[in-house]
C-alpha cells in the first residue's frame, strides 16, 4: 500500500513537471503560431495514440450518451484553447493557476447539476478560490481584462469536462472519453483555421479564429514536444491514479504551478509580487480543501 502510494506521488509528481514543460514549450512557440493551430498540433499526437490502443483492443461500452460525449470534448478543448491563448500573454505560473481553478467550479457544478453534496470544506474552498482569482488578475478598476476571462473561462471548460466525466464513466470507455476530448481537439481547430479567411473576427474572438501559419525550423521541434510531453503528462497521471487516492493524487497535482513558475521565469516571465503568490496559494488552498476529503476516505 504503501509502495503504491508513494509510486503514485512520483508519477503525479512527474506528470506535473511534463505538463509544465509541455507549457514552456506551447508558450515559446505560441509566440509564432496561432493558439488554435497549437491546440490541434497538441491533440493530433493523443488522436493517433489513443486510436492505435483503441484498434488493438476494441472499446467495451454500452453508450448512449453522444451529445454528453461531445459537451465532455467541446468544453475541453474551449478550455485548452484559451489556456494556450492566455500563456503566450501572461506568466506561465499565473495561466497555469487559472487552468487549476478547475477543482473550485467542479464543486459547484457537481452540486449544480449532479446534486452532490457541498460540504463546508468545499464552500470555504470557494470562497478562497475565488479570492485567490482576485489577487491574481488583480482587475483594474474592479475590471477583469480579456485574459483574466480567458483564463477563468480555462477552469471552468475544464471543470465542466470533468464534471461530465463523472457521468460518462458509467456508458462509456475511458480511451473513448479521451478520445472525445482529443477528436474535437483535432477538427475544431481545423474547422476554425479553415473558417477563419471567410468571417470577420473582432479582437474579443481572435483567440478562437486564426490562418493557419507553417511552422518554420525549429518551431516544428517546439510543436512535436507540446504534443509529445502532453501525451507524457495523460499517461504519468492516469499511472497515478491508478495507484493512489483520488485525493492525494489531486494534492500532489498543484505542484504543477511550482514547476510552471520556474520554467515560466526561466523564459523570461517577471518574478511574481507579492500578492500573485499569495492569490496562488490561495487557489492552491482551496484546490486541496476540495480534494483532501476525498484522499482521506
């Protein structure tokens, strides 16, 4: 038990570290590529994977869900879409924390939309979680900037993929789960790009449409390793699972903002103030009040 338990931290541990990596290369090369076509150079890799596992052993499922499957990719992807879009314009620390706010909104709309109780750990939770937020985008005039909507709306696509897991567990194998996530993250980007010579796009919405632009030299280097350490990252955390507590396992994610932060200043990002690392403990506070409960069971 114990064994297990302490393999599970190094593999959440590890994943951690190889999503944060995947981050600093996304962000170096969202510097010259749209977010959208780093989005569909990230899941293209998943797609291949996960469909070469799904040819060698065929999905056992009973199905029945597809619209619930495809809200599961499409909340997905919005999420990751506007993570990659914020990271190429704020810290990689602080668009990392806006993606881990996830936890807080699954609380709320596990309660929401699968009656799930909300015990009072989870209400602090929000509360500090919400704070957390705050300090971080630091608005002002009392006035979120588009990226620190984006970045909310990061969490929120994230934690309503997440929820609908939850429901999507009982019809359907996990690869096809991922599966969904990584189709709609393979053809909407596509479909977009396409789209993107014939619509007249305001700056609020250019996050979601943009040309596709060839990657040049060494930009192909930095997008293979985005969808090479994202793939990396998918299969050290479902290891962890797999051997540890939910719970536990969720704690020992949040390291992920620590590894995000150095790799973040190491490419130039400014040291966070005092009052962004105090809203990331935050957030970092009311992530493990939300999943210690569960890692106690």
């Amino acid at each position: 038990m114990i064994q297990n338990m302490d393999r599970g931290i190094l593999f959440m541990l590890l994943a951690s570290l190889s999503f944060a990596i995947m981050g600093g290369f996304a962000k170096v090369v969202s510097q010259a590529l749209p977010p959208v076509e780093v989005t569909f150079f990230r899941n293209i890799f998943g797609v291949v994977l996960v469909g070469i596992a799904i040819y060698k052993v065929p999905l056992k499922q009973t199905g029945g869900k597809p619209f619930l499957l495809l809200f599961r990719g499409s909340m997905g992807f919005l999420a990751l879409l506007a993570y990659f879009y914020i990271m190429a314009h704020i810290p990689l620390g602080e668009a990392v924390t806006y993606n881990k706010t996830s936890p807080i909104f699954v609380a709320i709309f596990a309660y929401l939309l699968l009656n799930e109780k909300l015990h009072i750990s989870a209400l602090i939770a929000v509360v500090l979680g919400f704070a957390g937020i705050v300090m971080v985008a630091q608005p002002e005039g009392g006035t979120f900037d588009k990226y620190d909507i984006l970045g909310i709306l990061s969490g929120i696509g994230a934690a309503l993929a997440y929820t609908s897991i939850r429901e999507l567990r009982k019809y359907y194998d996990t690869r096809a789960i991922v599966m969904s996530f990584m189709g709609v993250g393979t053809v909407a980007p596509l479909f977009l790009m396409l789209a993107t010579p014939y619509v007249t796009v305001s700056e609020e919405f250019d996050w979601m449409f943009a040309s596709f632009v060839m990657p040049q030299g060494m930009e192909w280097g930095y997008v293979i390793a985005v969808g090479i350490f994202a793939t990396i990252s998918q299969l050290l955390m479902t290891k962890a699972y797999e051997l540890t507590k939910a719970g536990i396992v969720g704690t020992i994610s949040y390291s992920n903002i620590v590894f995000a932060l150095v790799i973040g200043v190491m490419l130039g990002d400014p040291i966070p103030g005092f009052w962004t690392v105090f809203g990331i403990i935050l957030v970092i506070t009311s992530g493990l009040l939300v999943a210690l409960p569960k890692g106690i069971k």
